[in-house]
C-alpha cells in the first residue's frame, strides 16, 4: 500500500474572472453557485459597488483539479449568467503569463527595475521584446537577455506614421498582450492609443500640470516643494490624462538637492510602475470610464 507521499500530485490550474455591470441583488451568489457547480475552488473573491453610479465590480481567483472543466468550458458555461445580469466580463487563465512590450528612450531605471522583477519572479511576465527610439539601453536589454529593437521616430507625419505602423506590426508578431512606457519620450497617435486602449501603461512624475517640460525636478527645486511622487496610468489621446492605476509619494527635506530630487522621482518612478504592471498582469484593475477600480 502506498503511503500519500507516494500517491502521484493532483495538477491544478487556477483562473481569474473579472465582471462588471449595473448592481442588483444576487450577483454574487449566481457567480459563487456557477463557479461551485462547475467543481471550483474559490482562493480568493474582491467585489466593490459603485453606490454613485450604482455599478458592481468583482474579482474572483479560482481553482480547478485536474483538467477539467478548462477555460473554454467554464467561459461557455458563464455566458448565460453573463447575459442574464449584463456583465462586461472576462476569464483569464493564470497559467498563461502576459507578454509585454518594453518601450524606452535613453534612460534606463525603469526598463532595469521591470526586467530584474521578472528574473526574480516578482513579475508573472514575458518580455519577448524591448523597443527604443534611441539605441542607448540596448545593452541593458541584452544584460537581461531580451531583444531590443531600434525603432526612431523621425520628424514629420510621414516618419511617425511609418514607425508606429512598425510598431504595431511588432505588437502583432509578438502576440503582445500589453505595452509598457518606461520612460519613453515621445507621444503615441490617437490611433494608436485607440487601437491598444486599455493596453498601454504609462509612467510620468506626478508634477503634470504644474511642472510641465523639461528638467521637472529642477523646477520642483525652485519652488521648494515638500513631496515629489509618480504616476503610472493607461494611455489615452488626450496627453497624461488616462486612467490613474498607481501614484507614489515620497517627501522632500529643505537641504536636497535637484540632483537628489532626481534620485527620489526615479526611486517613485519604478516603485509607482512595477505595481501597475503587476496588478494589470495579475488581472487586478477594473475600468469605468476614467476611474480605475483596483483589486490589490
């Protein structure tokens, strides 16, 4: 007889579903009863309603043994329950990691901190491709193993037109699942951020508007301000005013200077960016409208 260290191990695979729709009674439960019924194992369920706009948010982690039901399976099973109470929804499978598009300029704290959370796996992500409009951080690509691809951006509409039709035929070669602004410098069309809405992630000091241009921290120097901190936030057309995912703070003392001003902004940068990532990659942010509902 064999004891239950030898018994072979049950394979598990785990799920997350994620609705919204208009509140009413009984959402929950229909959701719960569903995911029982269909012999799974609830880890982990977040819901949130709106009482303003009168409109629900859920998240629910899942478990399933052995192989079935699949994804396709529980995905069939939930369209009627979907109908029935009007759910924008979606069913992600945790065993796929997104992959991700890096796109950078010339500096590199943010491309460096991202790839080093994923060699660590703090970050469930693949990052088949790093793209630049300047070649400086190749080479810190390639330090992590990961192509870079040198894509400018030359003047005119003509050049722009002709680097992001590049750029999103890279996007489709690489069945890319979402893109991340690392500190890139230039401004994606309004096609573009409308092709890829809700698919871009990007990262700004939070001094927009009042420090608006170059040399931020600088300016932030000069007029003596007490906090500095970082936004990370969807892209959209309209220029830093997406949907905010994440802002980080960190105080400032009389006696710093602009270059340690710099210090803390970039420190900000990454830490307001890796956390962005990681909740879209895990599947954690609800949109409505310009507002972002966060399971964290």
């Amino acid at each position: 007889m064999r004891s239950a260290a030898d018994q072979p191990a049950v394979a598990t695979r785990q799920f997350v579903l994620t609705l919204s729709c208009p509140d009413r009674p009984g959402i929950v439960h229909a959701v719960a009863a569903y995911l029982h019924g269909s012999g799974c194992n609830i880890l982990d369920s977040q819901q949130f309603a709106e009482v303003i706009s009168n409109h629900f948010f859920m998240r629910v982690q899942v478990e399933v043994l052995g192989e079935t039901p699949d994804g396709a399976a529980l995905r069939a099973g939930f369209l009627p329950i979907a109908a029935e109470f009007g759910m924008d929804w979606d069913l992600h499978d945790l065993g796929i990691r997104p992959r991700v598009l890096i796109m950078v300029s010339k500096e590199g704290h943010c491309l460096n901190d991202l790839l080093y959370r994923r060699e660590a796996e703090a970050l469930a992500i693949d990052v088949p491709l790093v793209i630049g409009n300047h070649p400086d951080l190749a080479r810190l690509a390639a330090g992590h193993g990961v192509p870079f691809e040198h894509l400018p951006v030359g003047t005119g509409p003509a050049a722009r037109a002709e680097a992001e039709a590049t750029l999103l035929d890279l996007v489709s070669a690489h069945r890319i699942d979402f893109v991340v602004l690392a500190r890139y410098m230039r401004i994606l069309s309004p096609e573009v951020c409308e092709k890829l809405a809700g698919r871009i992630i990007n990262i700004h000091h939070s001094f927009l508007p009042s420090f608006r241009g170059a040399r931020p921290y600088q300016q932030a120097w000069e007029y003596g301000v007490k906090v500095i901190g970082a936004t990370a936030h969807y892209v959209t057309a309209e220029l830093d005013e997406g949907p905010v995912i994440e802002q980080e703070v960190a105080r400032v003392e009389h006696n710093a200077s602009p270059a340690q001003l710099v210090a803390l902004g970039r420190d900000t940068e990454r830490v307001a960016l890796a956390r962005a990532v990681r909740w879209h990659a895990e599947h954690r942010i609800l949109l409505h409208g310009r507002r972002t509902v966060i399971f964290n």
